[in-house]
C-alpha cells in the first residue's frame, strides 16, 4: 500500500471541491485518451499530436500517465489539499470520462475515490508535509505509510462525522449495526482495516 500527493489546481483553478463531492481525483492531457486501451507506445505519439511540448515537459507527463493509470493501485491513500485541510481518500480504479469532452482543462484520466477524512494542515508530519509541498503533478510518498502518521487525525475526523450522523437523526438500530460492522472488522486480516476500525470504535466509546 502506497501513498500519494496529487496536485488539486488544474489550469488555475481549485478542484478541491469537485474532487470531494464527486468521490474522485484526476489529471488531464485527454488528447491520450483512454489509457487502458491506448498501448503506452503510442501515449507520446498522441501527447506530440495534440500538445505543444519540448522534450522535459513530455517526459514528465509521460511519467505521471504512468504513475496514474499503472503504478497507483486500487486500495492505495491519496491526499490532497486546500488552504486548512489535507483529504485522505482510499483510491480505486483507473477510468476515462470523456462525457464532457476532450479538451485540455477537462479531467478525463480518472480514478475513484472513497474519502476517509480530513487532517489539519499544521498537524501533518514533516514526512507528508514535504510530499504536500512537492511541485509534481503526481508525488509518490517515499516511505512506509506507517510513517505518514496519519492515523490520528483520520480517527478524530471519523468521530466527527459519527456524531455529525447522531445528529442527524440516525436511528438507536442503524448506529448498533454500524458498530457490529466495526466489530467484525477488529477481525480482519488486513492491519489497515484492523487499526480504521479500532480507532473508530474507540473514538466513538469517548463521545
């Protein structure tokens, strides 16, 4: 499991908000277009086609096509960030969505995204906020995740939202079923899983 920075400003505008709500994250350069059935041989036929670009700049976008649609994988973090907030999100698969058309400020090269939380950025670690701060398009985190720390903020971030559905009006039954869920995933054998649901569950115990 991998995680990743992807830069939110696309053609200077802020897609922070579209990524959250529509559950995803993306990049452009559609002229490729879909990248799982263009072979990769001809991505830099299709970029020269389309895209005026000296040499540096093509093997850089070369490089994020690549990171995106082949070396990111379905279950790995991404974050991305506004003035206050770095957004953890769990990824999913690669997509292309030419619904709206092709044009270069369009985001067709996709991929879904399921957001756990939010952290504060002045409580990121060193770690992160250097992966945050990365001029890429597309920055892969270095080091083990364990490192990113991001643990805490996520479980006060899924307490919050616990209470916000308390709120809400969620009924006695739906919050017992939802923490037999939790349970159930205390048993799991992926370590992730194990530690979300722990610190859900403990979080939600302190409310």
């Amino acid at each position: 499991m991998n995680l990743h920075h992807i830069q939110s400003t696309v053609h200077g505008v802020n897609r922070v908000a579209s990524f959250l709500e529509e559950n995803y994250i993306g990049i452009t350069w559609s002229g490729t277009g879909d990248l799982e059935q263009t072979p990769p041989e001809l991505w830099k036929e299709k970029l020269v086609q389309y895209y005026s670009l000296d040499e540096s700049e093509l093997a850089s976008i070369l490089a994020t096509l690549h990171m995106f649609a082949n070396l990111m994988q379905d279950g790995d973090y991404v974050l991305i960030s506004d003035d206050e907030w770095t957004y953890v999100g769990d990824i999913g698969d690669y997509y292309y969505d030419d619904s709206a058309g092709t044009e270069n400020d369009l985001i067709c090269h996709r991929r879904g995204v399921t957001w756990l939380g939010r952290i504060p950025l002045a409580e990121l670690n060193d770690k992160v906020q250097a992966l945050q701060n990365d001029s890429a398009i597309l920055a892969k985190f270095e080091y083990p995740i364990s490192q990113a720390q991001l643990d805490r903020g996520l479980a006060v971030s899924i307490a919050a939202e616990a209470t916000n559905s308390l709120s809400a009006g969620v009924d006695e039954a739906t919050i017992q079923t939802a923490l037999q869920v939790l349970r159930e995933a205390l048993h799991s054998e992926e370590e992730e899983l194990r530690i979300r649901a722990a610190t859900a569950i403990l979080q939600y115990a302190k409310q």
